[in-house]
C-alpha cells in the first residue's frame, strides 16, 4: 500500500518538475535574446557599436563648391563646383598622411573687353581649377557618432583660364593665363559615423593659390598675386576594414 501511494505521489512530482524547467529554460532564453519589437519582427542593435577609429586606410568622395578669382584684379568672382577625392593613411589613433585631387570648374565674370566677333564682350567665359595636395592629417575630439578632423596641405594648382577667350590675350578680360601655381588646402573634417565603415563628411576649407600676373609664363614664380578663397566638400567617406 505504501509503495503503491509513494508511486502514486511521485509522478506529480516529476510531471511538475519538468514543466517548471521547460518554463525556466524558456524565460532564459527570452532574457538573452537581442531587443525586439511588440510584434518580434524588428532586432534592434547600435550600427555604430563597432566604431574603433583603427583603420588604417580610408577614402572619401564628394561634391565640391570652390569660390576663386580668375585674374588679379577682377571685382567678380568665380563660383564653381565639381569633385573632392582624398584618401588618408594613418600611422596611429591621431596621424595620418592625407592627399586631395580637386576639380573646379564653371563660368567667370571678366573685364570689359569687345573680343567677341561682332565687338561685344565675351561674358561668362569656363574656367577650371585643378588642385593636388598631401600633408598631415590630425584626428581631433571624437566618440563613436563623429569627429573633428583638421589637416595642412601643400602643393600644386593649375588654372585653364584661356579656353573660351577665342585666341585673345587673357589679359584683355583680366584674367591670368592657363599656368601651375603653388597652392595650399587648409582646414578639416567634420564626420558623422554611419556606420563602422560609412561616414556622412563635410569638409570646409581655405584655399590658397598664387598665380603669376605678369602673363609671360606657364609656372608661377616670386610675381605671384596670392589668392585666399573658401571651399566646401559634402560627401561620404569609407574605412577599410584593415586595421592598424
């Protein structure tokens, strides 16, 4: 009779037991699952978890708005727009190697001038400025959102000044002559993190130039006419994965 009533008791007990592991197993798994929505369709996550800034390459695209003076002493000046390609190296957290290619290129207000066929004046002639420069480049406050960026660069610039004056002197509109000249990028970076690859760039900067004014030669020289302008660069940059 006892061991008829102690079987009898015992499987309850077991029944019960393994319901209450089934349960705690399953609220155990609940409890480590990732975020979901009311419907358990969406898994939330933080895109920007992973930023480390440790890459060790990254380039970045954008269009470009470059403000520039086509001759020394022309009032009006020149608005033109066109491409930012830089790409940077980084020896470590905060230093890296920057070099930028730019292309500007629109339409210029010249003198007044009558060297159009019919003596009237050649009015909004192209003009275009390509920039290359390499210099230091400093990693400044950051956290995993963004960063503030600044870099020096130095090179070179060469200005197509002459493509739509039919053959005249660029001097009869005020302009300088098609030349390469030293130049100078100045300014930073101001990035907001995407992602750990992918980052939304805006680059705001001064460009210095010095063209020669004297029109007898293709290379500026010590007779340069120095030219301060802004630029702005809205793009995207992208970090390869390759770390330091």
């Amino acid at each position: 009779m006892v061991m008829r009533l102690h079987a009898n008791f015992s499987a309850p007990l077991l029944a019960l037991a393994a319901l209450a592991f089934c349960a705690g197993t399953r609220a155990q798994a609940q409890s480590t699952a990732s975020p979901t929505a009311g419907n358990g369709t969406y898994i939330a996550g933080d895109p920007l978890a992973n930023v480390r800034y440790d890459d060790r390459f990254d380039a970045s695209l954008g269009a470009a708005y470059g403000h520039i003076h086509a001759g020394p002493d022309l009032d009006q000046g020149a608005n033109l727009g066109g491409l930012d390609l830089t790409g940077s190296y980084w020896f470590s957290k905060h230093f890296a190697l920057e070099g930028s290619g730019r292309v500007y290129v629109g339409t210029s207000g010249a003198a007044v001038n009558n060297d159009e066929p019919d003596g009237s004046n050649i009015k909004g002639p192209f003009v275009a400025e390509y920039l290359f420069a390499a210099g230091p480049e400093w990693l400044g406050p950051h956290n995993k959102h963004g960063a503030l960026i600044a870099h020096a660069l130095f090179g070179g610039a060469y200005g197509n000044f002459q493509k739509d004056l039919l053959g005249h002197d660029p001097s009869t509109v005020g302009f300088y002559n098609n030349q390469i000249a030293p130049a100078a990028i100045v300014g930073g970076h101001f990035d907001l993190n995407r992602s750990a690859q992918w980052v939304f760039r805006v680059t705001p900067d001064m460009l210095f130039t010095r063209y020669n004014a004297n029109f007898a030669t293709t290379t500026s020289s010590i007779g340069g006419h120095n030219n301060f302008n802004f630029a702005l660069s809205v793009g995207v940059e992208y970090k390869f994965k390759k770390k330091r």
